[in-house]
C-alpha cells in the first residue's frame, strides 16, 4: 500500500513571527523534529528541532503566553530538582523572541528551593531547510550535518543559505553522532533562591530569498480603543501586533510594504491577500495601501504565458523563491498569475485608497497600471466573449479554481457534484463591475480618456448577471448561483460568496435585500460566523476548507457590506460571531475554523491546518472597527458618511486617530448611537443616513470641530 503522505496539523502550535521569519513549536516551547514544527525563513524552514532538556530530562510544561509583539513565554517545571514535598521549587521561563534574520531565546533556570541545585541545561538542534512546500505537504526531510564553530556555534550551509547558532558561554557538540542532532550545553549551578540566565540565537544569511523584512516602524496608526465589549478591543490589540509582524518588502524593491499572506505556508507576497489586508485597513492610513499597489504594480503582466498564467495587465497572484511543488499534482512557478480575482481588487484598492485620502501624486503614477488592469478585464478576462468574467487551469498542474475558493472541491452544485470549468464564479462578477465603474471614476478625475467605455461595460455585465445567475432557492426563494459551469449552467449551491456581491453596485436595492436575508439565515449564519456554505447544502462539511467552514476575512467582508447596506440585525449577529470565535482563539483569529453550530462546544472546532496569524484574519479586526463606527470617507468628493453600527446592541465604542486624508480624527458612539465626530479636515463635511439605507444628506458642518450627530 503505498504511503499517504498527510498535511500537518497547526491548530495546538505556538506561533512567534517578525516576518520573514517564524517559529512553530508546541505548547511547552519545544520545538520538535516532526510535523510542521520549526523555524522558517521566508519559505525555508532553516531549524527543525530546538527541545530543551535538563539533566536530559524534558522539563514539564505548566504555561505559555505572549512576550511582547514577537514573542512568546514559556514556563515549565523540573520537580526532580530543589527541595522535596509537593511545592514545586525549580522552574525553567523559556522566553522566545523573532527577529527578521533569525531567532533569540533566554532560559531563566530560577530556584526557590533552599539547597544548592546542580544540572546541565541542554538544548537539541537539527536544521533540514526543507523548503515550505515539502513541509506543507507531510513529506519528511533528511538532517543536514552541522559543523560546531568557537564558543558554542553550530552552523549549517545548504542551497545558498547559511543557519548559525550560537550559545553565550555553552559548549557546542556537533561531533560523530550528533552531527545530525547538534547540542548546545550549559553546566548550572545555583544557590539557594538564586536564578541563572543563559541565551541563544539563531541566524540565517539568506540572499535568494524574494521578500524582506522592512525597515522602521508600520505605517499606520494604532488607534486608542475604549468599547462596552472588551473582546473588541483585545482582538484589535492582538491583530494589530500580528500585522506588525507580517510586514514584508519585495527584495528587489525594498521601500515599499506589503502584507505577507500568513504563517507558516503564505509568508510571501500574495497578490489576493496582501491586497484585501491592505484595502482593510485603510481606516489606519492609506501608505499600506500605496506600497501594496506599487509593489503589485512592477509585478503586473506583460506578456500572455500559459505556463504562469501571466497575460498583459494581470496581477500577480503568488511569488516564490522557487517551483511550489505538492505531491497532488500541484506546480507552480516562482511568479504565478493564476487568480481570476487580483488585478480586479488591485483597482478597487486603488479607489478606496483614493477616496480615503491618498494623494493625487501617488496616485497619478499608478494610473497606466490602472489601465493596463481594466485592459486585462476587456481583453482577456472573458474568453468565450459572453460577458462574464472566466477562468480555467489550461496547464494541468495550477490552480483548479482562481477564485479566492481556490480548493480543487470548491464549487459544487446543490447535490454535491464539482462544477467542471471553465468557471465563473458570482463574487468575481461584482468585483469586475466595481472595478470598472471605479476605473470609469478614476479615469475621469484625473482627465484620462475611457471612463465611458467602462461604464458601458458595466452596465452590460450587471444585465448579463441578471439573466444568468439568479435562480429557484426552493423553499428560500430566488438568489444568486455560485456560480455558471462549462456549459453555463448556474451552479445552484447556497454559499458566502454572494456575500461578497454587496456593496459592488451590482445589485439593486431589492437584489441586496434578498441576499442579506439568505446571509443571515440559520443555514449560512448559524456558526461563530458565515460558513462558506449552507448546511443544508449536499457538499457541506464543517472542516471542509472552502465549503462549510467559517473564514473571519470572509465573515467581515460580508458583516462590512450588510452594515454599509443598513442591514444592521444581519451584521450584528456576524459581528457576535466574529468576537465569540476571537476570545475562544485567545483574539489571534486563524485563517478559517469549523462551521458547526455555536452549540455543539460552546467555541468554534479549530481547522488543524489553518495558519495563524493570518494577514486578512487579523485586518478582519479593523474592518469591524470601521463598522462599529461607521466612518465612511469620499475625500475627492469632500464628504465622509457617519453610520454606525455601535449603539444599543453593540455597545459604545470609542476611537482615537483614525486616518482621513492623513488626518488623525476620532469618533465616538454612546449606547444610544449619538456619534461624536473630531479633527476631521476642514473641507470635509459630514453627511448622515439612517440604517434604513435611505439616504438623508444634512448641509455642511463645521468639519475641523467636535460634530454630534443623533441616530
């Protein structure tokens, strides 16, 4: 029989990062020669093994927690040791820190014992640098020798990357049979309550790797949040140091930031992710958004290449130092374009960055790209010239599905069948449709030729949608399809993804109404969250990736669009499930969990391979800061809409320096959803709605000033 070769699981790992690097051990801070468990680099896993041992005892693990943004703590107990009776007197404080080149750890053996305590502190090693697709894919890497260096430095050199370790005062054994499984060791001695500090460090000379870690501080601001629910300011708090340590630069290019995807298998530049983390947080500042845009910018394509999914316009969808090869068939180059979605959301970026004050001199330089990306969208996003935006994998060894379902079983009819592609997908139709009106607008604010063209395009695809995709629910009535198959048949499974259709302008007002109302069913909405699809679905399954487990991208996405809507109830009740699922993960949100409903376990069930942090999960929380407070900024147009979705369900919440046009402006909403307003540009006037949608639109207000603005 032969081997299955298993993907490892993430869900019970410790994760420490400042990208590029990371570290994944177990609860009691070893880090393990198994699994996933190691140091990574970029997308190389430069240690597979650091396991703590005394007197070649493994200490016993009592507790863990954060040690600042990058770090981790952990405590553990050697009750062998110090005096006898059942109190513990020996404790081992294992504090991890990463760095972008490498790794520091500090060993604090402390005795509260009244003898003198005798051991020998040992810390295992082993390096592999099994490349991050070996590990994803379950495969086991072969040891490479280490040579011991002066005072205590283990090193390792393979495929241009050198690892070094070095221990401060400890003796390093890298000899005969540990030449695979170096040690570095310290001799201890103590006296009574006396405590003793040993470090090492790990660090990593990488020339090829693709991406970088910036310099300075991030570029935006980290707001002052007070709320009646506190589990809002903690998720804010803790995916705010999560952003900080998924900051990336393109090597190549090293001015410009970025958002890594997540850890440990997208720690890089991806083209879908980076652009929704950074459009996100555009409540915080908009040079996130620029570096994001730049960056995909000089990666645009040029040329038509099948073999990378590159064509003219088209957005990049993943870089990697090297091939990405699994073992199901999966190739991909080292610069893949194989997503039917980026160059579309790159536009959209582009507008809302521009609407939330991005200045015209950064803008203006990345108008050719903006028309290269709408010539991308009319002259090779539609292949069969229907209308609609397309995809299909010609090579045999891509990416099956482009959209941001891109698992080989991700869209499937009511019954379960897979859809055979070429596919086109809903959510893909409303973003082309934005992305077109936006580029019309864009066009015409900066006296560029084609805005007329593309509102015309517009208009035809969202008649075309109309035709095509809304079908018989049965008993939940009318709605969008998921999706049209080969043979343009709607793909009639009821999914998240028509989520994603609000607030693109596709839908009429009527349209979003019946969307909302299947969002917000038990069937979709019954989870910590928006499963990916609905229960009563054939397909469904709660730890499926894409069709039933719950994604907190996805889940404010969508609570963003229903609250922007004025569909308040629905994203309320998204809004509690997103917080719910944050304090059962201690407020570090990972990439997806189970859609079970709330109360099979009272928390949601963890996906075991979801990586964690992840840069849209942990953005997810400013996204929901900017529905709490419902700031909705137009800068070119000279006016922010204030619709709030805090007041009496939500609770107040307060927030200090957010970003409008580079201004630092804070709002508060009381329990009763009275807003107050401040240090908004001078030229910037409030306009007010109800959460009806029904526009109600007050003269100017003296922006610059406090402005209270009643429900």
């Amino acid at each position: 029989m032969t081997e299955r070769h298993l993907q490892p699981l993430l869900h019970d790992l410790v994760g420490t990062v400042l990208a590029p690097t990371s570290a994944l051990g177990d609860p009691a801070g070893q880090i393990r020669p198994t699994g996933v468990q190691g140091v990574f680099h970029a997308d190389a896993r430069v240690l597979s093994r650091a396991e703590l041992r005394i007197d070649d005892r493994e200490p016993e693990a009592l507790a863990h927690g954060p040690a600042g943004p990058h770090g981790t703590r952990f405590v553990a107990l050697a009750r062998w040791l110090g005096d006898p009776g059942p109190d513990p007197t020996v404790r081992i404080e294992r504090t991890r820190r990463v760095g972008p080149h490498g790794l520091d750890e500090e060993l604090r053996v402390v005795s509260t014992a009244a003898v003198p305590v005798r051991a020998t502190v040992a810390v295992d090693l082993a390096c592999d640098l099994a490349p991050i697709e070996v590990v994803k894919s379950g495969a086991m890497a072969t040891p490479l020798k280490g040579g011991a260096g002066p005072s205590g430095e283990i090193s390792w050199t393979a495929d241009g990357i050198t690892v070094t370790v070095t221990g401060d005062g400890a003796t390093g054994h890298a000899d005969g049979d540990r030449a695979l499984a170096p040690r570095l060791s310290w001799p201890v001695t103590l006296g009574p309550r006396e405590t003793v500090t040993l470090r090492w460090r790990l660090r990593v000379h990488d020339p090829r790797a693709v991406v970088a870690a910036p310099v300075g501080e991030p570029e935006w601001a980290r707001p002052q949040v007070r709320a009646d629910d506190r589990r809002l300011v903690r998720l804010l708090g803790r995916s705010l140091d999560d952003l900080r340590g998924l900051r990336l630069t393109d090597a190549t290019a090293p001015g410009d930031v970025f958002l890594g995807a997540g850890v440990p298998w997208f720690l890089t530049l991806f083209g879908r992710d980076s652009l929704w983390a950074a459009r996100m947080m555009l409540p915080l500042g908009t040079d996130l958004a620029a570096g994001t845009l730049r960056v995909l910018a000089r990666r645009q394509g040029g040329r038509v290449d099948p073999s990378t999914g590159e064509a003219p316009g088209k957005i990049l969808h993943e870089l990697r130092r090297g091939e990405f090869s699994l073992d199901d068939g999966l190739r991909l180059p080292p610069a893949y374009y194989g997503t039917v979605d980026a160059t579309m959301l790159w536009v959209a970026l582009l507008h809302d960055a521009w609407r939330w004050g991005l200045p015209a001199a950064q803008v203006e330089p990345l108008l050719p790209h903006l028309e290269a990306a709408l010539g991308w969208l009319g002259d090779h996003a539609d292949a069969d010239g229907d209308g609609l935006v397309e995809y299909v994998d010609t090579t045999g060894h891509g990416l099956a599905n482009q959209g941001w379902k891109d698992s080989g079983d991700a869209v499937r009819f009511r019954d379960g069948r897979l859809a055979a592609p070429p596919i086109v997908l809903a959510e893909v139709q409303g973003y082309a449709y934005q992305a077109a009106v936006n580029g019309a607008d864009l066009l015409d604010a900066f006296g560029r030729p084609g805005a007329d063209r593309w509102r015309g395009y517009a208009a035809r695809l969202a008649e075309r949608f109309r035709a095509s995709f809304w079908v018989d629910g049965g008993p939940d009535g009318p709605r969008p399809a998921l999706a049209l198959d080969r043979d343009k048949h709607p793909v009639d499974s009821l999914t998240s993804n028509i989520g994603h259709l609000l607030g693109t302008g596709l839908l009429s007002g009527e349209e979003e109404a019946r969307v909302a109302a299947l969002l917000t069913g038990e069937a979709l909405a019954g989870g910590f969250g928006l499963r990916t699809m609905s229960t009563d679905d054939a397909g469904y399954s709660p730890l499926s990736y894409h069709c039933g487990s719950i994604w907190a991208h996805d889940t404010a996405i969508v609570l963003a669009g229903l609250a922007r809507a004025g569909f308040r109830e629905g994203a309320l009740g998204l809004a509690d499930g997103l917080l719910g699922a944050a304090e059962a993960f201690d407020y570090r949100l990972p990439e997806l969990y189970g859609g079970d409903d709330r109360d099979l376990l009272g928390r949601p069930t963890p996906y075991p391979a979801a990586c964690r942090p992840q840069a849209w999960s942990a953005a997810a929380a400013v996204l929901l800061l900017q529905a709490a407070t419902g700031l909705y900024p137009d800068v070119p147009a000279g006016t922010v809409r204030v619709a709030p979705l805090a007041g009496a369900e939500l609770g107040a919440v307060a927030v200090a320096e957010l970003r409008v046009a580079g201004a630092s402006v804070d709002v508060a909403v009381g329990r009763d959803g009275d807003v107050v307003v401040s240090g908004l540009p001078g030229r910037l006037r409030i306009t007010t709605e109800p959460v009806t949608g029904k526009a109600v639109v007050p003269g100017p207000r003296t922006a610059g000033d406090n402005v209270a603005l009643p429900r």
